[in-house]
C-alpha cells in the first residue's frame, strides 16, 4: 500500500490573500470555509490542490519545493505575460532561441515558481 498527496503545502504570511492570487492564475476556487485573516486556506483546482498556511517566520532562502506549470490553452510566453500582470515577479529568464527553456518567477510573497512550455509547443519542437 502507498500514499496519496492530499495536498502541496505552502507557508505564507497571508493564506488567503496568496490562495486567492494562486487561483488566479491556476483558475482553482477556495473553500467556502477560507476568510481573510483564518490561518490557513485551501485552493482546489482540476489538478491540485494547495494549502496555504500562516507562518511568522519571512521567507529568507530559495524553496526546497516548487510548482512548475503548464499553460493549457496557451503558450509559455503569453502565460509568462499573464501571470507578471497578476502581480508576479520575474526571477530568471531561462528562455532560448531554439523556444525551449522556461521561466523562472515569484509569486507575492516571494515563492518561486516556473512556467514550461504548454503540450501544444512541446509537440511542435
């Protein structure tokens, strides 16, 4: 018998707000349960789903984990434009002339993440 991930678990200052910006660009919706101000705050999306809990202590070192996504109807670069405009940051642009690569981005509180290639791209090359 094995494990099953019930969920990827993030620390933040702010549950809400960070699960509400992640469903944004994961078009995932929160619990009925989640408010600004609880403790921790679920986001369920088609793939996932994502705890995000309330920690003192600041993110002070690149993450052990992180999440690399896939846009599905769209390419890498539209969705690398998409999610800056939602409030992220970029943090390495790993892009390369041949259209492989990735970019590497934080969300609000400073979370790295990354956006690959979609399907439709990877099958092009």
């Amino acid at each position: 018998m094995s494990s099953l991930i019930r969920h990827v678990t993030i620390d933040c200052a702010d549950p809400h707000a960070l699960a509400t910006w992640w469903a944004q660009v994961l078009g995932g919706s929160l619990g009925d349960d989640d408010f600004p101000g609880d403790p921790a705050a679920v986001l369920t999306t088609a793939t996932a789903a994502l705890l995000f809990i309330r920690v003192d202590d600041r993110k002070s070192v690149k993450n052990r984990v992180h999440l690399d996504l896939q846009p599905d109807d769209r390419t890498r670069d539209d969705e690398v434009e998409r999610v800056l405009s939602l409030g992220a940051t970029l943090q390495g642009d790993h892009r390369r002339a041949d259209g492989t690569g990735w970019v590497t981005l934080y969300d609000p509180e400073g979370n790295e993440f990354c956006v690959e290639r979609s399907a439709a791209e990877r099958t092009e090359s």
